[in-house]
C-alpha cells in the first residue's frame, strides 16, 4: 500500500512538472509578444531598451487594423448565427428519428472540424469558383466559417440532450403542452447555457480563423488574422501587429473561457433528478 502511495506521488509529480513545461512552451511566448508591444525598439531588441505606449496609439489610429477587426467581427458573429441554428436543428432531428445511416450523418456534421483547414478551404474554393461559377466575398467566408462552427453548437447541444433525456418533456406533453410550447417552456430553457458555450466557442473558432478564410475571401475583404499575416514581415508595421496580436490574445481568450465556464457549469445549472 505504502509503495502504491509513493509511486502515485511520483506520477503525480512527474505529470505536473510535464504539464508545467508545457504551459511554460505555449505561453511565455505569448507574453513576449505583449512585452514586445510596449518595446520601444521596432526590431524587438532583447531586453527591451525601455517601454512605450506609441505603438499602442499607431495601432488604434491605424484603418487597415480597425477595417479588419470590423471585418472579421462581421464574418465571426453571422457564422456563429448560422451555427446555431443549423448545428441545433441537426442536434434536434437526429435525437427524435432513427434510421439508417444515422451515425454516417453524425460523423459527415462533425468531420469538417477534424479536416485540415487547408484542405476545407481548398475545397470550398473549387465549389464557389469552378462549380458554382460564383466571385469570392464576405459571404463565401461565411458559408466556410460556418462549416466548422456547426460542430461545436452540434456537439454542446447534443450532449445537453444527452443528460437531459425525455422525461421532463413527456411530463410537459402529458400535462396538456403541444410540442411548441414544451419546445418553448421546457426544452430551449435547459438548453441556453449550452448554446450560448456553443456560440462563443464557434465565435472565437470563426474570429481566429485564417487558412480557410485564406482560400475563400476576396482581395477586398480582409479579417484581422490576414491582416496580421500580410503585414507580419513590413518592418514599418512589425510594432504595430505585435500590439494587433496581443488585443487578438486577449479577445479569442474571453469567450474560450466563458464557453468552458458555461460547459463546466451546464450539469449543476439543471437539476436532474
């Protein structure tokens, strides 16, 4: 017993110094790239020659910046609309009928999410461009982004259905309700938390979004990530993107964190019984 203490305490201890390690890889260089905003050196000198708010003001009096936040917060929120409703009806259909092929179109809703980006923004350039003979534009943006964002509504509200069950819904019918106001009083109530996790989730997937969107916007129609692409190696611009990248930071991390905050809670929000 007392060795099986020990070596738990060991792998317990291995397991939080291999977790640290990696926390330490992903984010200090986030931070550098906060620190580097403040740098009073363009060329990111190292250590810091000293600190300064000018990139900070350049980078909010910029237009180029400010088009494409606007951009991509046009092309986030319209994805995550499309989202919810489609990823919720999916959800929906699939809980009440069974047929054949049932799992085949679970696993087709949910693959796009696991495809590389590239080859999901390839194949939507073929579609719009060769199939249907059709000009990129924010909308085919849309169309893409939406693709990957249904997954995540899908996922949450399916997982709701699952720990709900039917019971609270075959106590509303048996009392009288239609289906519509069971929908409406019971079933979408028990469902909010889980579809507002799931549009922050595809929210922050949609504004992060850059090799899709690479293959699928026009010229003209530019989202913050490419913007940060296309002007990453302008040594005039270098400052100023690092500022872009640390506001980026900060705005994806905000909703990530709500959703999981919401996902945590969705069990102790519901009493099942």
């Amino acid at each position: 017993m007392a060795q099986t203490k020990t070596l738990s305490r060991g792998l317990r201890g291995t397991l939080g110094a291999f977790t640290a390690v990696v926390l330490v890889f992903i984010y200090v260089p986030l931070l550098l790239v906060l620190l580097n905003s403040f740098n009073t050196d363009n060329t990111f000198g190292w250590p810091p020659p000293g600190l300064t708010l000018h990139w900070w003001k350049v980078a909010w009096e910029s237009q180029g910046a400010r088009d494409a936040l606007w951009t991509s917060v046009k092309v986030a929120c319209a994805a995550t609309v499309v989202a919810l409703l489609l990823g919720t009806l999916a959800a929906m259909a699939l809980r009440r009928t069974r047929f054949f092929g049932r799992n085949v179109v679970s696993l087709l809703i949910i693959l796009p999410i696991a495809l590389p980006g590239i080859v999901t923004g390839l194949a939507f350039q073929n579609e719009f461009s060769t199939i249907l003979g059709i000009g990129l534009s924010l909308w085919t943006v849309i169309i893409a982004h939406a693709t990957f964002c249904i997954v995540t509504v899908f996922n949450n509200v399916q997982a709701r259905f699952q720990r709900l069950g039917t019971s609270f819904e075959q106590a509303s019918m048996d009392l009288g309700a239609g289906r519509w106001t069971t929908y409406r009083l019971v079933t979408f109530p028990m469902l909010r938390s889980a579809l507002l996790a799931g549009a922050l989730l595809s929210f922050g997937l949609s504004f992060d979004e850059i090799v899709v969107t690479t293959f699928t916007a026009s010229p003209h129609d530019q989202t913050l990530p490419l913007w940060i692409l296309n002007n990453l190696f302008r040594p005039n611009q270098a400052p100023v993107v690092n500022v872009v990248a640390a506001v980026l930071v900060v705005l994806s991390a905000v909703p990530i964190y709500l959703a999981q905050r919401l996902s945590g809670s969705q069990a102790e929000a519901i009493n099942i019984p």
